[in-house]
C-alpha cells in the first residue's frame, strides 16, 4: 500500500511504460485539442488560446507533486466556471444574453461550434478545465481518469459534429493506448529491471550475473495487455477507414451511384463538407412558374472552414409580413413551386421578400426562407422576390463603403490559410481597378483555367488553396468556394451560395427542376446594391454531364426522372438547363455588361498569374508530380501504431533478444583493452547458453575447468587476465581475441 502511496506522489523514476502511457494521454487529449484549434483558427489568430492551454498544462504539471486529487476536482470545476461567466460577461454586451441561450440549446440538440458567432471566445473559455484535468491525473498515474477527462471533451465535440473522423480515430486510439501501456506501468514495481538476456557478465570484482525481479504473472498480464493494445490500434483504424465519411451534413439525397452533387448541397443544414467524387441525381425535385428563369437559390453560408462552410447565427421565425429587399433600385418576380418529392428546402430567386405556402418557415441570418420540417410530393408555395438591377457602371461605381457587419462576417478567412491564395489572386487581377473587375477577372479565369468533372481527389487541406495552385479540374463546389476565397482576400466581401439552375423549361413560363441542377455559385456584396451573384463554373461541360445524366436515366427506365411535361413532345423541345438571364441586370438603352476590365471578351486577354501561379501539379518543363506527405494524422496513426509495437515486442522479450544477437554478432573495433573485454564477454554468453551461466563467487577460471571449456575459450580468458593483471595489452592479442570471439559466436 505504500508503493501505491509513492507512485501517487511522483516519486516513481520514469520507465518506458509510463512514457508510453503518458505519449498516449497526450493524444487522447491532442484530439479535442486540434478540434478546439481549428475551431479558433477558422475565425481569427489562435495565440491566446495556445497560450491559456499551455498555462493549464504547465499549471497542472507543477501542482501534480502535492495537490490531493480532490482539490484538483474543485480547481477544474471552477476553471470551468470561470470560463462560463467570461464568455457570458462578454456576450452580454454584443449580442443579447439570448443569444447565449439559444447557442447553448442548439448545441444540446447537435450544432456545430462553428455556427456560434463567437466561437473563439467560447473555446478559450472553456479549454483550461481539460486540459489541466487530463494533464493532472495523468501526471498522477490515474490514467483512467485522464483519458475519462479528455475522452468527455472529445465526445462533446463528436456530439457537435465538429471533431472529424480522423481526429475522432486519433482521441480513440490514444484512450486505448494510454490505459493499456498504463495498466503495464501500474504493474510494475519501481525498482523492476529487465536486462537483457545475456545476463552472463564480470565486473571488476569479478560480478555476479544480473536477475529479474518482476513477477512472471505480472509479465503475462502485462504482454496480453500490450497484445490487446496492439489489436486495438492495429485493427480500428483499418475497420474504421472503410466506414462511409461522417460529415456535418443532417441528410443528403443519394441514389445507387454513391454520393451525389445534390446530396453535398441541398439539404437546408447549416453546414456543408467539400466532397470528393460525387454523381448526379435525376429525380425531378420541382416544378417552377415564372415568368424568367433564375437560379432559385436554397441557401448562403459565410464561415469557411478550410474543407467547406458553415452558416453562423440563429435562425428566426417568419411572420408572413413583407421583408426588405435590396438597397438599391430592383423590380419584383413571382415564382410558384411544387414539390414533385420530398425535400427539405424552399428554392427561391434572390432576394425574396415574402412567401406563402403550406409548410411554415423561418428565416435564417442570410434572410432566406428555409423549411420548419420537410415539403412532401404535392406541396406548394409561392414567393415573390426583388430582383437586384444594378448596370456595370454602377457596379464599377459602388465603392469599398462596406457596412461593419458585412466585413465582420464575410471577410473571414482560416487563420491557416496559407499567403500563396492572396498572392495568386493579387497578380490574378493587377490590372482590375474596383471590386466589381475583380470579382469578373476572377469569374473569368476560373471559367477558362479550370475543367469541370465530377471525379475529383479531395484535397487533404485548403481547399480553395489545393483548387488555385494544385488542382485541374472540379464541380461547382470546388470553383465557388475558390472564388469566394479569393475575393476574401482582396477585401471583398463574398458568401458561397446554394441552390439549383432553372433547370428544363417545358412551356412558356414553367421549369422542371432536377437533383442534377443543384449547384453552387458566389454572391459579392456591393454597397449601395447588396448581394450581386457571379458563377465561376464553366457551363458547357457542366450542361453536357447533366444532360447526358438525363438521357442514362430514361434509358434505364427510371420514371423519377421525368413528369408528364417532360421527355415528349411539346412546345418548347427539352434542352439542357436553361442558362439565366445575365447576373446583374441592364435596363434597355444602357451599356452591356464587360465581361473584362479591358472590354474585350477575349479570354487570352485576361490577366495571368506570374512566375507559374495557379498552375496544377505538372510544370510545362514535363517535371512529375511528388508523392504527397502523409498529413499530420497519418503520422500520429503511425507514431502510436509504431510506439505500441515497440512495446509489444519490448515486453515480449523480442527486442532484447535482438539486441543481444546484435551485439554477439557485430563487434566494433576500439581500443585493445575494451575489444579484449568486449570479445571476452562474447564468449562467456555463448558458454551460459551452450552450458550454464557463471554462478555468484565463481572464478572464471574455475567456471571453464566445471564446463570442461576448449581451447579458445581459455586461450580468451587468459588474454583477459592479462588485460587486468598485466597492464597494456598489443594490438595483435587484441585481434586474436576478437578473431576468437568471431569463431566461437559462429560455431555455436
């Protein structure tokens, strides 16, 4: 028991197994920590809390030695409270205290952290109570109830969907990790040595041989614990690697194919994940009257998070009454929709002010319509909208005046994102002289830089950053979240929006709208104007896939892609998705919209990138593409998998008779007194395995004549006794003793 006593105070010397199993609580609490790092390094500089951890870590290491676990409870618990009563202090100002508490409802009900506007401060606020909780124990050798620490924070974060899959991986097999090499480190007494197997040694009073004091049920308790750890940390990651991506997404439409372009998009949640290869769906969605084509948009989101977006704020209840429409002139567009299938959106053309329908709605902070509930097939509304008509010149004429609560949130950018985006997309558009040439340079450039495909490797991080510089081609996901980036950093305020193309018109004033028309495009903010939408995506391409999506589907008889208006004769012959209007309106007898600063529609008239910016992977001198580091959670999968089987085979016995067969086997030459000893000691192993080792009080002498030893090994125990006896030995006895040891090791 006061053994016990002892190692709860620090006084153990640190083995192996209490390394491993602190290595280990440092990634189970590396998880939630990287989960709470990018969460502040989304929206703003991660210094302070680097800082407050590294305080609580420090803190907790130093009280480790003395503090009764109890009292470090109650220090957590008022950390934790500490931490509440500043975020709320702070919000009591700007916004309301109701904000706190409608944050804290949606957080009990699943939202992600990223949807408060203030996660930065909730996240300094609430990161000491763990990590001094989980650094304590740990230090303490209560290694369950550290990972019970860390691994609660990170259940809270997997609950809000903000830790990843691989970060979840990472916390899990770091729990597993730290209780099994903890268990190993419990086990052992404090004074346990395991030498290695060649035990047979003689000091300078001619020693005695090494024993091992650790218990061998302990030992066998212990090997099956690291056997246990190792299955854990070798089989998870392989059975969780094939199991589907787990995204912030509530819902997504899918068919047999896989993931589709509708899925990744539409489906009125507040936070959309960046996918990788992806399909189209053909299933008929809506049918519209209007008396134009638009691009009925769903949904914005304004907080990039690196690999996709995220809508902040509280969403409103909707009263029936008329909203405001943009700042600037605008005329009005009714549009009916009914629901041919289920669905869980409102489209709508931008900027609607009033809608009236059979399901209710409320109004997110985008001032959309989204659905309380979901449309079933038959179910119908109407919206009338304010379309915004703004000329180029006005467009060009509109300032930089931006309004503080546009900058504050669509100005945002990753902390991480790297300089190269902004300095791209500055040579990018040099010769633009406002916001509005930027945003038609940029629009421009992708159109012509970059193809469309549905077969696209995710990028492992920026995604704006690995589609401008690195990548050739991607879908409407992939150019409208580039864009958007790229005006972020030239000062432009932007969002990345959502919704579906007008899709096939089959009479005068009616569109039939499929899953494949889903896409996304960008919205700039102009003042004087509000919200002007641009489209990065290059139409041909994209026009051609979705209608050739169409033709397999009737081709395979699948009646869900097609009404009674459509795949027959009509009026108005089926083409592809209608192409709108253009994006900012020019009342008749004004100038036509430039699609380049220069006035010309050239393309090789717009500016490119210098010295190679924004090329893809291959260089036009024919240099090859690199193999790709592993990213930073491969190496940590790695560094556990290649910690536990060090252990495994350390406990196991496997590293010490390795190392012994090293050292039988190679001898490096030194000095003659040190490689007379070295090849004498050589040999004296070899003789314990072949007979027995040395007994305590034995002389070598009488140990060889008991063992009837041969020739050379007493021919070595004499050139060591010289050695020790006699002084200085030559060169020459120094070779023939290591020429000696050679041969007995090898006829062994």
């Amino acid at each position: 028991m006061s053994g016990v006593t002892g190692r709860l105070r620090g006084a153990l010397p640190w083995s192996e197994t209490r390394v491993l199993a602190l290595l280990a609580v440092a990634l189970a609490l590396g998880a939630p920590l990287r989960t709470m790092y990018h969460l502040i390094d989304v929206v703003g500089d991660p210094t302070l809390f680097l800082a407050v951890s590294a305080v609580s870590l420090v803190a907790a290491a130093l009280l480790a030695r003395f503090l009764p676990p109890v009292v470090a409870l109650v220090i957590g618990a008022v950390l934790f409270a500490a931490g509440l009563a500043w975020y709320i202090t702070n919000l009591t100002t700007d916004p309301a205290i109701a904000d706190l508490l409608r944050d804290t409802a949606a957080l009990l009900s699943g939202r992600r952290l990223l949807q408060i506007a203030n996660v930065r401060l909730w996240v300094i606020s609430f990161a000491p109570a763990p990590v001094f909780l989980t650094t304590y124990f740990a230090l303490r050798r209560w290694y369950v109830t550290a990972v019970l620490a860390a691994g609660t924070t990170l259940t809270f974060f997997v609950l809000t969907t903000d830790a990843g899959v691989v970060t979840t991986l990472l916390g899990v097999v770091g729990a597993f990790a730290a209780i099994g090499f903890g268990n190993l480190d419990t086990l052992s007494p404090p004074d346990e040595t395991i030498p290695p197997e060649s035990a047979a040694t003689d000091s300078a009073s001619d020693g005695e041989t090494a024993t091992t004091t650790a218990d061998d049920a302990g030992i066998d308790s212990g090997r099956r614990a690291v056997l246990e750890q190792l299955a854990a940390i070798i089989v998870l990651p392989a059975i969780l690697s094939r199991a589907p991506s787990v995204s912030g997404s509530a819902l997504s439409f899918t068919d047999e194919s896989g993931t589709t372009v509708e899925g990744s998009l539409i489906d009125a949640d507040e936070s959309l994940t960046v996918q990788g290869d992806i399909s189209l769906t053909p299933t008929v969605r809506f049918t519209v009257e209007s008396e134009e084509p638009r691009y009925w948009r769903v949904a914005a989101y304004d907080r990039y998070t690196g690999d996709g977006w995220v809508r902040t704020g509280n969403a409103s209840p909707y009263n029936g009454n008329r909203l405001t429409g943009p700042p600037g002139d605008s005329r009005p567009l009714r549009q009916s929709f009914e629901a041919e299938s289920a669905v869980g959106t409102v489209p709508a053309a931008w900027k609607p002010i009033r809608y009236d329908g059979e399901v209710d709605v409320e109004l997110t902070t985008h001032r959309g319509f989204q659905p309380i509930g979901q449309l079933t097939a038959g179910d119908s509304y109407e919206v009338t909208s304010e379309l915004v008509v703004a000329t180029p010149r006005q467009l060009r004429d509109a300032g930089e005046d931006y309004p503080d609560r546009i900058t504050r949130r669509y100005l945002q950018l990753p902390d991480s994102t790297p300089d190269r985006v902004r300095e791209t997309t500055t040579t990018l558009t040099a010769n633009a002289e406002n916001p509005y040439e930027t945003a038609l340079v940029v629009e421009r450039w992708l159109q012509n830089e970059r193809e469309y495909s549905l077969e696209v490797d995710k990028p492992d991080y920026n995604v704006a950053d690995r589609f401008l510089h690195e990548m050739d081609r991607g879908y409407c996901v992939y150019f409208a979240t580039t864009m958007a980036v790229m005006l972020r950093t030239q000062g432009i305020p932007a969002r990345f929006t959502v919704g579906y193309t007008s899709g096939e018109r089959v009479d005068e004033n009616r569109w039939v709208v499929r899953g494949l028309n889903s896409h996304a495009w960008v919205e700039a903010y102009f003042p004087d104007h509000g919200w002007i939408q641009f489209d990065p995506t290059p139409s041909g391409p994209r026009e051609t896939a979705r209608q050739d999506r169409i033709e397999e589907a009737r081709s395979q008889g699948d009646d869900s892609a097609d009404t009674d208006e459509t795949g027959g004769e009509s009026e108005f012959t089926p083409t592809p998705t209608a192409t709108p209007p253009p994006l900012t309106e020019t009342p008749e007898g004004n100038e036509t919209p430039t699609p380049t600063p220069n006035g010309t529609d050239e393309a090789d008239d717009t500016p490119t990138p210098r010295n190679g910016a924004g090329g893809g992977t291959d260089g036009d001198d024919g240099g090859t593409t690199l193999p790709e580091l592993p990213s930073r959670e491969e190496a940590a999968l790695g560094l556990v998998a290649l910690l536990g089987t060090a252990a495994g085979l350390r406990r196991a016995g496997v590293t010490d008779r390795v190392s012994r067969a090293i050292w039988l086997r190679y001898q490096r030459r030194e000095d003659p007194e040190t490689d007379v000893e070295r090849a004498f000691q050589r040999v004296m192993a070899v003789l314990a395995d072949e007979h027995r080792p040395r007994e305590r009080g034995e002389t070598v002498r009488a140990y060889l004549d008991a063992i009837e030893a041969d020739a050379d090994a007493r021919r070595i125990a004499t050139l060591r006794e010289r050695l020790r006896y006699g002084g200085e030995i030559s060169e020459a006895a120094a070779d023939e003793a290591v020429e000696i040891a050679d041969s007995v090791v090898e006829n062994r």
